[in-house]
C-alpha cells in the first residue's frame, strides 16, 4: 500500500499541491488515477458538481484533447489505459496547458 500526491501545476511555473490519497493497488491506468482525483474534489468540495461520473468524463475528455498533460515523475503519460507502476509515496502532476497569445 502506497500515497499517491496530486500536484497542480502551469507551464508558467505555478505549483499546488492537492490531495493525497492511500492506494492498495500496486498499478493503476490513467483513466483510473483521473477518476480518483476527480471523486476526491468533489468529496472535498472543490468541484461543483456532485456527478462524478459525468466530471470524470469531462477531464477525461480534457485529457484526451491536450487540455493538460500528466506525469508521473518524469514521464509524461499520454494514453487512457496505460498503467502506472505505484510506489510508496508516487507523485502525479496535472500539468495545465496555456495557450499562447493569439494562438
């Protein structure tokens, strides 16, 4: 059994650290670690919503179209099903995407 720590951070260098949630397992896909981040914001109170269902199908959906990537320390994952190996205390960063000016 591990920790997983949410980090929120923007290409401009801004970080946040966000939840920290114990896991059993010891490999988790991308759509299963988005699903967990949503459904704790909303337990916490950070989302509006209260569909986690339809909130994870939204990030999901972000994720999908570039929206923001994810790393799991310094790789970057980029498919829904692909699993991440999960130690002790694992460190997943959402990092938000900005568009540039004009673009």
């Amino acid at each position: 059994m591990g920790y997983v720590t949410f980090v929120d951070e923007t290409t401009t260098g801004e970080r946040e650290t966000g939840p920290r949630l114990e896991v059993a397992q010891e490999r988790l896909t991308v759509r299963e670690l988005i699903g967990r981040r949503v459904r704790e914001e909303i337990a916490a109170g950070r989302r509006r919503r209260k569909d986690p269902e339809g909130q994870t199908e939204l990030v999901l959906k972000a994720f999908a179209a570039n929206g923001f990537l994810l790393l799991v320390g310094e790789r970057q994952l980029t498919e829904l099903d692909e699993e991440v190996d999960l130690t002790a205390d694992t460190e997943v960063t959402f990092l938000k995407l900005i568009p540039l000016v004009g673009g």
